[in-house]
C-alpha cells in the first residue's frame, strides 16, 4: 500500500490552519488558567512598572498646574492604565527562551512538525493573552478607581484598539523572532537584545508618552517600528488620535509586520541551514 | 559562631572562586549595568526638563536616591537573589534536604552559598553615581551624616534581606513560587524615586510590607539633610522587628517541611 496525501486545495488550507490555531490558542488558556494565581504575581510585579511612572508624572503635572506637554494628570492615569493592558499583548517568545530552547534540544523536535514553528509561538502567546487580559480587567478597574483617568473614546477607537493590539503584538513577535535566530549562530546574543530592548523602551512609548521626548527623539521614533508596538494602541484607546492618524497607524502596523514576516522568512531559511542540534 | 562566620567565608569563597571561571560574563554584567545606568539617567533628565523639582527634590539630591538604589540593587543581585532563588529552587525539587543535614545553622547555610561576584559591578556604578551626585548637592556632606548613611544602609541590606528570607519561607506553603523574584524587582523599582511621591497607601506598602523606604530612601534622606531621628529609630526598630520575625518565619516554615525528593 502506498500513502501519498493528494494536494491540498486552498479552502481546506485555511481551514485546517484556522483549526491549529483555535486549538493551539485553547490549550494556552487551559494551561495558562491553571497557575492563575501565578499570572496574578507576575500581573502585581508587571503593574508596578506604569505605577511608577504615573505617579511619577502626575506629581510633576499637579507641580506645573495641571499638565506637562500637553497631557494632564487624567490622561497620564489613562495612558498608564492602558499600557499594561498592552504590555500584556506584546509578551512574546524571548531570545532568552530561544537560548534554553536550542540548548533543551526543542528547537530539534519543532523542526520535525509540519509548520514553520512561528504558528506555535504566535498560536501559543495569543491564547494565553486571553487569560492575562480577562485577569489585568480587576487591576485596572482598582487602578481606575486611584488614579481617576479620562478617557475620550468613541466606538470606532474601541475596535480600531482592539486590531491595534493584535498588530503590536505581530510586530514584536516578529521582532523577537529575529533577534531569537541570532542565538543559532552565537550563544552570546544578550548584548544585541539588552541594546534592543533598551532603544525599544525609550522609542516605544513605553517609558513615557511620545510627547514629553525631545523632538529629534520623536522624529527618530517615527522611523522605527516600536512605537506601533506601544504609543500608538495605547494612544488609540485613551482617544487622542484623528480617523486619519488611526488608518495611518494600521496601514504602519500592516507595513512592519509585513517587513518582518519577509526578513524572518529570510533568516530563518539561512539559520536553519546553520543550525545544528544540542539536547539530548 | 566563629565556626559559622568561618563556614560562611568558605562558602564564599568558594562561590566567588566558581564564578571567576566565567570571566565573559564578566563583560555581560557591565554592558547590562551600562545600559541600566543610561535608561535611568534619561529619565532623571526627562523629568527635570519638565520641572525643577520634583516634590521638594532637586536633581542631585534625586540622583542620589538613584545612585544608592543602584548599590543596593547590586548586593541584592550579587549576594541576596541568588540565594534565595536557589533557596525556592531547592524547596520545591526536595534538594533542600541536603543543606538540611549539614551541622550548621540552616539559615546561614542557605543565606551564603550563591555569590555573584560580577554584579558587583553594580555596586561600583552606584557608588559612582552616589559619588557624582555628592558632588553636586549644595550642602556639604559632614562625616557625622556619611557615618549615619553607612550605618542605614547596612540596615536596609539587612531588611531587605529579611524580606526576601520571608518570601522565600513562603516556598515550604505555596510551592510555585517562581514568580517572586520578578515581582520584588518590579517593586524595587519604586526605590528610585523618594517615598514621599507616592499616595499613602502605596507608601505604607512600601514601607511596612516591603521595606523600600527604610533601605534607600532614609538612607538618602541622610545626606541631603533631610534626616530626622525618628525615621533612624524606627529604622533601627524595624530592622529588629524583621530580623526576629524572619527568624521565626524561617524555623516555622522548616517544621513545615517534609521534603520532596525522591
């Protein structure tokens, strides 16, 4: 008996691609709920990061009448409390997990499957953002109640967020996915990924509004992707931002993460040429 | 006691002469704490180019605070992480047995058998910054306010000590706890900026619940003239609560223990 798959038809593609990736995403929140009480510390320890700066920024607004540049102590508050709401989705495979895998010997086993294991990692964080966002709701209403933010949202900012939050999310995982593929070829990729992270957080919008950098630092930001990662979802929900800043911002997210699926795509097919295995 | 003051420099010893074979990460370490040093640097200047003071603290006395969150966050990383993390490693694997049966005091055994001689370089850069930020104040320094400062610094290393001692007891209840070590970085961060910024009842936590305003602010509060005797005495008071309490902690959370090894 000979077995030979016929060739599969594009309908039956999708499909059977959509079914990966609804039971993927259903096993991480099963996972994920498991240990919520340990999601819940790690949410408590994420949270204080925004707190911080919140505080830190709305004492200087109260100091200078109100606001700095532009934003007042309500819309910090706003600002804030969104940002973790977006941290969360922006969690991804880390090069560091790219390290222990290459040295556990998994990267060995995923070869072996039949998809490029990009679709596990995405399929995987995404379903375990359902959890982390369903467990942050509580934290952000208690952080609402303290810190009374304003917002300014209208129906079509909701869903613009809620497209918003998955393009970040893209962006980086594609991002983190490149600077993962350096662990094949060195073991010691921590300069470029702490180099990365530290031009992220300063360019992103993830240590302060956009607004309150210098102007050159705007300008620089505008041609990189991480403010599509943090500044602009967070932006789009606290309600600042025009319906022409709102297509402009999507058309961005679609155009970096298009260039990272090509350069992963890329360097991915010279990495696993390179690649040789470790593990038992 | 001499015989575990000996016990615990041989351990150390030991644990540095480990970590001297790694000599790269030696390099690792200090792009790290660069790196660290530029974010927070950028900060404190994005803050004063919006305002002059921020809550009664000019930039250098801000810097200050900074610099002594960076010391102390380099002996937490080198000497006090490392162990306790080992400490919940061990709980939860059932390795703990081992240490257990050694004839020597519990405590001190599991407090002194990591060391992280590269994140030193931490305690450098913080005492650098510390030193750049002196530099800076309009007041003088005098010996008796540097004296002080040692003096509370010591206690707060001590506190924060305790506190993590106290976390990591929690391991013999809750066994995953794996997630304790990010939480306690997350709130150390709030060391970076004095206490007084915060609303009350975050102050009170990181007061009373985790003792990040006795470890630097107070300590801080000393060389900008700010220190009153109250706050030294409940330093000193508290510090003795937590040392008493961890100790209990500690000898509870051993009965506790049935080990889990196979």
């Amino acid at each position: 008996m000979t077995l030979s798959n016929p060739p599969m038809r594009e309908e039956s593609r999708v499909r059977s691609m959509t079914d990966f990736y609804l039971t993927m995403m259903r096993t991480a929140i099963q996972t994920q709920f498991q240990y919520r009480a340990a999601t819940y510390m790690y949410l408590a320890g994420m949270v204080a990061e925004p707190v911080i700066y919140l505080v830190v920024w709305t004492t200087i607004a109260r100091s200078q009448g109100g606001q700095v540049a532009g934003i007042t102590t309500g819309g910090f508050a706003a600002y804030y409390i969104v940002w973790t709401l977006v941290r969360n989705m922006n969690i991804t495979f880390t090069p560091y997990g790219w390290e222990w895998r290459i040295r556990e010997g998994m990267l060995s086993g995923q070869l072996l499957r039949p998809l490029h294991p990009i679709h596990y990692d995405i399929a995987e964080f995404a379903g375990g953002k359902v959890i982390w966002v369903l467990l942050y709701l509580p934290i952000a209403l208690g952080l609402t109640l303290v810190f009374r933010p304003t917002f300014n949202v209208t129906p079509l900012d909701v869903a613009v967020f809620f497209v918003a939050i998955w393009g970040a999310y893209l962006i980086r995982t594609m991002s983190l996915w490149l600077l993962g593929m350096v662990t094949i070829w060195t073991t010691r990729g921590s300069a470029i990924f702490q180099t990365y992270m530290m031009a992220e957080l300063l360019l992103s919008g993830r240590l302060v509004p956009l607004q309150l950098m210098p102007t050159w630092a705007q300008s620089l930001a505008d041609w990189l992707p991480f403010k599509w990662t943090f500044f602009f979802p967070i932006e789009v929900l606290v309600g600042h931002l025009s319906a022409a800043s709102l297509v402009v911002g999507i058309g961005m997210q679609t155009l970096w993460t298009g260039i990272g699926a090509g350069l992963v795509w890329l360097f991915w097919r010279a990495s696993v040429k390179h690649y040789s295995a470790v593990g038992n | 006691m001499f015989q575990s003051v000996g016990v615990a420099w041989l351990y150390l010893r030991v644990g540095a002469m480990n970590e001297l074979q790694y000599r790269a990460n030696f390099a690792v370490a200090l792009f790290q704490s660069l790196l660290a040093l530029v974010v927070a640097l950028v900060v404190l200047r994005l803050v004063y180019s919006h305002t002059a003071e921020l809550n009664g603290w000019s930039e250098p006395e801000l810097l200050c605070v900074l610099g002594i969150q960076i010391l102390l966050g380099g002996v937490i990383s080198a000497a006090i992480q490392p162990n306790m993390v080992r400490l919940l490693d061990e709980i939860r694997d059932g390795k703990l047995d081992f240490a257990l049966m050694k004839p020597y005091d519990s405590q001190l055994l599991v407090s002194v058998r990591e060391i992280r001689i590269w994140q030193t370089v931490d305690i450098i850069a913080g005492v650098i910054v510390l030193g750049v930020a002196v530099g800076r104040l309009h007041a003088r320094v005098g010996l008796g306010e540097w004296l002080a400062f040692v003096a509370l610094v010591v206690l707060g290393a001590l506190m924060i000590y305790c506190f993590w001692l106290i976390l990591a007891t929690g391991a013999f209840w809750i066994v995953r706890m794996d997630f304790v070590a990010e939480l306690f970085e997350g709130v150390y961060q709030t060391g970076r900026w004095p206490i007084s910024i915060y609303p009350d009842w975050l102050r009170y936590t990181l007061t009373f619940l985790v003792p990040i305003a006795f470890a630097i602010t107070v300590p801080a509060e000393a060389l900008t003239s700010r220190l009153q005797l109250g706050s030294v005495l409940a330093s000193v008071g508290f510090a003795v609560l937590l040392v008493a309490f961890s100790r209990w902690f500690w000898r509870t959370g051993l009965r506790h223990y049935s080990g889990a090894s196979a």
